[in-house]
C-alpha cells in the first residue's frame, strides 16, 4: 500500500503546466532555461509559435529576440491560438521560430506535427523539440506507468535518434542536441534532497541519463539552379567545300 501511494503522488497534476509548477518540475524548468537561454537569445525574427506547455512560455521565452510570441494549444489550455497541430492555420513560410515542448509524445498523430511545423517555418527556421528521453529513468518510470495516464509519466516518449530520422526526411539539419536534468523521478523532496549523489554520478559518468532531450533544428532549403540549355551552334555550311568537277584545268583569275 505504501508503494502504491508512492507510484501514484503524481496523480493530482491535472497538466504539464501544473506539475512544472512543482519543486522537481521547477529544478528541470531551471536546468532548462540555462540551456534554452543562449539558443533563443541569437534567434531573431518576426513570429514565434510555442505548441504545448503554453503555462509557461513567459519564462521560457524570456530572452528569445522573436518579435511576436504566440502560444498554440489544442487540450484547452490559455493559449493565444487554439488549434490543431496537425493542420495549423498560419500561411507557409511564415513563422521564425517553432518550439514544441511535451508534444511529439502526447499527440497521436507526431509526423503530420512535424510537417506542419516544417510548412509554417521560414527558409533557416528554427526548430526547438523537448520531451523526456526515454533512455532514462523518467523513461523507465514511463515504461512501467504509462497506462495509468498521470502526468507527466503518460505517453509515448521518442528517442532523439528516432526523432531526428523523421526530421532528416522532411528536410531539417540538426544544429544542437542537449540531455537536460539528472534529478530522479521522485515527487517527494524529502526523498530527492538525500538522493544528490545520484545527480552528480548520472551527470558525471552517464550523460546518456537526463530527464529531457532539448534538440534544435533549422529548416533546409535548396535554392534551385536553373539548368541551361547548352546551344549547340550549327554551322551553315560545312567545314571543307568540294571544288566543282568542271573546270579544274581552268585558270583562275587572281
């Protein structure tokens, strides 16, 4: 009984915006941050569109150069824009900068997201994907617990590797490739705050072990180069003229 009290503390975050507002989504919230910070900081441009965790796009965008922020939510959530993902009605080649956060594994329908995101994205577009990294022990506790659906262990968690075949295919370059937070899933800080030598040692020698997989693409665009004709220039008339036949015993006057 004890046990299952345990597995289940989770089980009251009605969100992913509410759990991130708790002491462990908040030191993840912070690791990220410090991670984001740069990219975003040299990302300029006109619009920006952040799908999923719209709670917290304030801070997480605090030092993005972007001139227009938008947040895009299909779950219900406050968000500027209420859409879905798989069909976004924003015009092609639009938008600078896309940040997916928890999305890719709560949507059943991740390509037709990633197509989308690539339509929208101008030429040199970034885009910014964060999800747990099932290759851990949030993945490990996501294995164990998905069917029970508690935030934040539901869903379907990618590997980055998996993630970046998809993006390769539809035309994207990866630019960074970040593993966030080594804190285990634990909800209790009372159990966490003895636990640190865990952090430090996953940190240290299994990097391969963060909670979080922070990966940065841009869009890729071959300019076309027109192929031209090569003319083949024909001449009029060939290259050696036969004398004529009748009168070659003649005289020419020169």
């Amino acid at each position: 009984m004890r046990f299952w009290r345990q597995t289940t503390e989770s089980k009251g975050f009605a969100s992913i915006d509410d759990w991130y507002l708790s002491e462990t989504g908040q030191y993840l919230l912070n690791e990220l941050e410090e991670k984001i910070s740069p990219i975003l900081s040299t990302t300029f441009g006109y619009y920006s569109l952040q799908i999923g965790c719209p709670g917290i796009a304030g801070r997480l965008q605090e030092s993005c150069r972007v001139k227009h922020q938008f947040t895009l939510d299909d779950l219900g959530l406050p968000a500027k824009v209420h859409a879905n993902p798989s069909m976004l009605p924003i015009a092609s080649d639009s938008v600078d900068l896309v940040i997916l956060m928890h999305h890719l594994s709560n949507t059943g329908e991740p390509h037709a997201v990633l197509r989308e995101a690539f339509r929208i994205l101008i030429p040199e577009g970034k885009l910014v994907i964060i999800d747990f990294n099932p290759a851990s022990l949030w993945g490990l506790r996501n294995f164990f617990q998905s069917w029970l659906e508690h935030v934040p262990f539901k869903g379907h968690f990618y590997t980055a590797r998996r993630i970046d075949d998809w993006m390769r295919l539809l035309g994207f370059d990866q630019d960074l490739f970040y593993r966030v937070g080594y804190l285990p899933p634990i909800q209790k800080p009372s159990i966490t705050r003895h636990m640190s030598w865990l952090e430090k040692g996953s940190r240290n020698w299994l990097p391969v072990l963060g909670a979080l997989n922070l990966l940065v693409y841009s869009k890729n665009i071959s300019p076309l180069t027109p192929v031209r004709h090569r003319w083949v220039t024909r001449k009029l008339l060939p290259g050696k003229i036969a004398r004529p036949s009748v009168g070659r015993d003649m005289k020419y006057d020169r």
